[in-house]
C-alpha cells in the first residue's frame, strides 16, 4: 500500500510526467509548453513553479542550476529531473488509478451505470453523472496517453521484448533458452520461489542477492519486468537441451 504522503493531485502527475518526458531539457518554460501542448489548457509559470517547489520538498523532483546562457541576459536556467521517489509516485498514482477504473466500462451510459447501482433515475443525477464521467473520461486518457508515452508502459506484457531483455540481462545465469546454469532452469516445474505470475514477478523484482540473483526492480522499470516474467513464463515446459537438474519445489502445474 502507498502511504498518504505519495499521492499526486491532478496538476502535479501532470507536471511530473512532463518534467520526465522532457529529460535533460526539462526547464520552467520547456515545462510549461510541454503541458500546454499536450493536455491543451493554459499554465501560469506562477502555479507551475509553485507545484516544482511543492514537488521538491517532497523530494519528487530535484532542480540544479545550468551555466548562464547569453541569450538570457546571463541568467541561468533551473532545470528539474524526476528522482526516483517521484517515479514511485508516479507509478502508485498510475496504479491506484487503473485498479479503481477496473471493470467500468464505457460502452454503458449513464443510465445503465444508475441502474446497476440501483439508483433512482433523475433527470438532474443523470446530467450530473454524465458530465462527471465525461470529465473522468478526458482526464484519464490524458494521463494515460502521457504515461504511455513515458514509460512505454502498455496493458499486454510484450513477448518480444521480454525475449530481447532476457538476452541481455539474463541468459548469462539462466541459459539460452532458460536451462539453468549458475541460475536455475527456468523451464520445468520446479521452483524456489513459486510458479504464479507473481511469484516470479516478487523474485525478479526483489532479487536474492545473498544468492546471486540480481535485484531488477533496481534496474528495469516495472513494464519491462512484466515483459520478461512473460517470456519466461512462455518458456515452462519447453525441455531443452542441457536442462540443470531440478531446484525447490514441484509444482505440477
Ligand atoms: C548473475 C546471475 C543472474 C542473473 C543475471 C539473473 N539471475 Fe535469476 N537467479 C539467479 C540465481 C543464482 C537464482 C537462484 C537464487 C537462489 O538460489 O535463491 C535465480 C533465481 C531466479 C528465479 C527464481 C527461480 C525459482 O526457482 O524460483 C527467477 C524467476 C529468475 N531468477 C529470473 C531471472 C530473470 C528474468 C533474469 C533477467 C532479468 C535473471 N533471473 C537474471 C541468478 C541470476
């Protein structure tokens, strides 16, 4: 669970995606026409430098000064860059976003949605309800079209990059084709940590270090672990050639 203090409002998720989409070139102005151009509605520098402040006292974003440029009459730039706390936020926000709009489904107009809530129909709740679901609507594609931007975060696990970043990152311990070499065989039934999609999400993400087990979650965002968790979960019961014997627990299936 996210403690309290790492929720976003509105306007700083905004300004946080932007400061990320940016990169290096994340400055007051650059800011400001990021957000003007994406989410198409007017910022005041006041109000953005207000939430920069804001979200560097929580220590979502940290700001240096660069060299004085001349064309800015010697003054220098402030740029900001999003700490790794701040993508945390980013992510708990995202998170707790998709898991509330889980299931809403918008081919059901407002009335249906009164009526599976049993509420009674009123002409004013309806106007009320539609124009509230159209602002949530708009709101949640706008973050989400940010987001996937960003952080190429997609619903559906990406096979095909889940099996460009075995290669890169996991091969070395696992095997080619997930046998096991100083690493456990990650194609048969047995398992130290468990077979769930989340089991083997925990280990990737947490590591075991003491053991040799490198702790992704460290070194990869959170869409590219759901990749390579589902390519090595395609991999289950392909028998390959030089198998290591079997480490933990069967689980058969
Ligand atoms: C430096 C070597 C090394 C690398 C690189 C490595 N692993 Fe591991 N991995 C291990 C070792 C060693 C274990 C067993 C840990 C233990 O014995 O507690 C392990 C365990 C696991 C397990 C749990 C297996 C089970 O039986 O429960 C999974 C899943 C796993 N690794 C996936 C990955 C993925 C995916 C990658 C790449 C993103 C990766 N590993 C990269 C060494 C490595």
């Amino acid at each position: 669970m996210a403690n309290k203090e790492s929720y976003l409002g509105e306007f700083e998720n905004i300004v946080l995606l932007a400061v990320l989409r940016l990169g290096k070139n994340a400055y007051g102005m650059k800011i400001r026409q990021e957000i003007e151009t994406r989410v198409k509605r007017d910022v005041s520098l006041g109000a953005l430098y207000a939430t920069l402040e804001r979200l560097e006292k929580k220590t979502y974003v940290q700001s240096k000064t660069g060299e004085p440029t001349p064309q800015r009459g010697g003054r220098a730039k402030r740029y900001f860059k999003v700490s790794a706390s701040g993508i945390r936020a980013l992510q708990d926000t995202k998170n707790n976003l998709e898991a509330m709009w889980q299931g809403i489904d918008f081919s059901l107009s407002p009335i249906h949605l009164l009526i599976v809530k049993g509420n009674k129909l009123d002409s004013r709740d309806l106007l009320f309800q539609s124009r509230i679901l159209t602002q949530r609507m708009i709101m949640t594609s706008l973050l989400l079209g940010m987001f996937g931007m960003a952080l190429e975060i997609s619903a559906e696990p990406n096979l095909e990059n889940g099996k460009r970043l075995y290669k890169k990152h996991c091969l070395m311990c696992h095997g080619l084709k997930g046998e096991g070499r100083f690493g456990p065989n990650l194609t048969d039934n047995y398992w130290l940590y468990g077979n769930t999609t989340a089991d083997i999400t925990k280990v990737v993400t947490e590591g075991v270090t003491d053991n040799g087990m490198v702790r992704w979650g460290k070194k990869l965002p959170q869409a590219a672990i759901d990749d390579v968790v589902a390519y090595v979960e395609s991999l289950k019961g392909s028998n390959p050639l030089n198998a290591k014997a079997p480490q933990g627990l069967e689980y058969p299936e």
